[in-house]
C-alpha cells in the first residue's frame, strides 16, 4: 500500500508523532462495535451520559492523553539513539 506523503521518525519528536499515532489506532481498534465515532459528544450520548457527564468525561480523556504523551515524551527522549 503506497503512501503519499510518506514521513520517518527519524527524529525524537518525529517518533513521538509515530507512537502517539500508533496509539490513537490501536485505540480506535478497540471500539467493540466496529463503529469510529469521531466526535466525542456523540460517544458519550452513544454511552447514554448526559451532556454535564459527556463534558466530565472528555475533560478527564484529555487529562489521560496528555499524561500518555508525556509519557511517551519522557520515555523516547530518555531512550533516542539515532539510527546510523
């Protein structure tokens, strides 16, 4: 399969793009119904949660994310040895 605009993580922050997005899929593969809801509103009324609950809920989605990615931050940059 061709990609256009093919990128390389060939830099610490390229490869925190990488992972981060590596990561976004395969949460999105977790999705039990086979259904990408991208707006997350629309989740939480899927869930059944009113409107005050949706807003908690993203709130603290948002908090995890940004935790993960400074995770993932802290971890390559500790690690990064450039490919030779």
């Amino acid at each position: 399969m061709a990609t256009k605009n093919r990128q390389t993580a060939n830099t610490p922050d390229a490869y925190k793009a990488y992972l981060m997005e590596v990561l976004v899929t395969l949460a999105t593969r977790e999705n039990q119904t086979g259904m990408i809801i991208t707006d997350p509103a629309l989740v939480a009324e899927k869930w059944g949660l009113s409107p005050s609950d949706s807003a908690d809920g993203i709130k603290k989605a948002c908090n995890i994310l940004s935790a993960v990615k400074l995770f993932i931050s802290k971890a390559v940059d500790d690690n990064w040895k450039p490919n030779k």
